[in-house]
C-alpha cells in the first residue's frame, strides 16, 4: 500500500499546487475504489479532502454533489478527520434531503435525484420522484436549498 510519506518523496514544497499534483498522482491509480485500495487509509482521506476542497474552491458544494458524487459518500469522514464536525453535520444535513434510497452514483437516477431537488420545474424521469405532489417537491426544494445555504 502506498503510504504519505511515500507520496511526499522528495516534496521540498507543500502548497496547494503541490497538493493538486499529489491528487493527479493518485488519480492515475485508478477509480476512488482502485486508489483506496492501494493507498493507507490516510492517504485515501487525504485525497478525498484535497479533491474535496479543490472542487469547493472552484464551483462549490452543489457541484461536488451533482457533479463529483463519487466523493460524496466519503466526505463525512473527511470532514470528521480534518476536525471539522460542524461543517460535517452540515454536510449531512445535505444528503438528508436526498430520498432514502438515493444511491450516490454517477447514473441517470442520481441526475434525475439531484434535478428533482434542485428545482421543481426540472423535468424527470424517475417514476418514483414523479409520484411525489408538487407542494411536497416544493418543500424538499426550500430545504435542500436552505441547507445548502447553510453548508
């Protein structure tokens, strides 16, 4: 298993720039699943909050969850092993918003998902989602929203 100071080999340096391209590096072992089965555990933590925090940084948490859900169901542990338990809860508070039985993959049901809850004009196809009444949708709507927000 590839472990950080094996990573950091080296590194005179560690700066974000740095830290992007550690990410590359283990990015070309493979899927999140592949890299966390080649790196220690930290290191697999690591990687999940620069990539995390990289992505925030640019578009924001709505963008991590639509557009990066594969980090999504790793987040929370990332948050609790940075010490940051209030952004954590916050990060929860999110994903409780989705339906129980959302499964936060990148597939046409996580897109409908995720349409569904960021506006109620949003088309979908999803037979579940569409037997939702509108003012309960308008509902899951202002809370994702308002979660967001808070997040």
């Amino acid at each position: 298993m590839l472990t950080l100071q094996e990573l950091l080999n080296g590194v005179k340096c560690l700066d974000e720039n740095t830290l992007a391209e550690l990410s590359d590096k283990l990015w070309e072992l493979g899927t999140l699943d592949d890299i966390k089965e080649k790196v220690t555990p930290e290191l697999f933590t690591l990687h999940i909050c620069m990539n995390m925090v990289g992505n925030w940084q640019c578009d924001g948490w709505w963008y991590i969850i639509c557009e990066q859900v594969k980090l999504v169901p790793f987040i929370p542990e990332a948050l609790n092993a940075l010490g940051l338990f209030t952004l954590k809860t916050a990060f929860e508070k999110v994903i409780s918003c989705f339906p129980q039985d959302t499964i936060f993959t990148d597939d046409n049901n996580y897109i409908d998902t995720v349409n569904f809850l960021q506006n109620n004009r949003f088309k979908v196809s999803n037979k579940k989602l569409n037997s939702i009444p509108l003012e309960k949708r308008k509902e899951m709507v202002k809370k994702t929203r308002h979660c967001i927000e808070e997040l």
